[in-house]
C-alpha cells in the first residue's frame, strides 16, 4: 500500500484467502484492505494514539439517513455527553479532493451536526470547525486534542 501523509502505526496486516486484510481496531476485526480503509486505519491511530480520543467514543462506517437515502460515514467521534465531536471522511489516495467532497462531508453533518470536519485521502487532510448558526465553517490546521 502507498505510504500516507502520517507517522508510521503498529499497523495489523495478514495474507489470506489471496488478499492482504488489516486490523480494525474500533470493530475488533479483520477488513479486506482496500486503498480507502488503508486511509481509515490510519486516521483511527492518528485519533486514539496521537489525539488522545478514546476508542470507546469512536464510531465506524456507520449508516445514516441523508435526504431519505441511506449512506455511509466513515467516523465518527464522539464527546464524553453522547454530542458529536468529529466527522472524518476518508478517501482513497488516488481520489482527489474537491468541492463534491466537502459538499458530501457538509450533507452528512447536517444530519450529525459535529463539530469539527476531517476530509483526507491520506495524503492531504483537510480540518475545519463547524460554526452550527451561522453554517459554515473556518479551516483549522488540525482538531483539538481529545478533552475530559
């Protein structure tokens, strides 16, 4: 797999059934390694490890309902009271960010109404706080350390 935009993680991997799989550890299992849940498991170390976020407040790929359809979040974070604290969406490393990517992440947040918005494809990261009543958002140059 290509190597990302983060520090090197103790990173899970196994060859089996002629595929490689690698560890998820929120869901406590093995997922097929693909180039966007490589970017996933980064960002799950980069929140527990780096950030200090517990994993017991972290949700992953989730559905939720977005116009009447059902879609997909990849993670969530949340505050110890239950709110949500960040919204992470991850692409693969060959997926260019652009305005249809903060447009998706924008759509899910009105459902979730998080805080803070993450957009990556592993080698870029894109970092923003929501500011709920005026709807919109200023860019960050990371989150916020996780806070009792």
């Amino acid at each position: 797999m290509q190597q990302l935009n983060f520090r090197k993680y103790p990173l899970r991997l196994k060859n089996s059934e002629n595929r490689w799989w690698i560890f998820d550890i929120i869901r406590k299992k093995f997922m097929v390694l693909q180039p966007e849940e490589w970017v996933r498991q980064h960002w799950l170390h980069y929140l527990i490890t780096d950030k200090g976020y517990p994993a017991s407040l972290i949700n992953v790929e989730k559905e939720l309902r977005v116009n009447g359809l059902k879609r997909r979040y990849d993670i969530v974070v949340f505050n110890s009271d239950g709110s949500m604290a960040v919204l992470v969406e991850c692409k693969a490393p060959e997926i260019t960010i652009d305005q249809k990517t903060f447009d998706q992440i924008a759509r899910y947040n009105r459902s979730l109404g998080a805080t803070y918005l993450i957009v990556s494809n592993g080698l870029q990261h894109y970092y923003c706080q929501m500011d709920q009543q005026a709807e919109k958002y200023v860019f960050l140059r990371d989150i916020p350390d996780f806070s009792r």
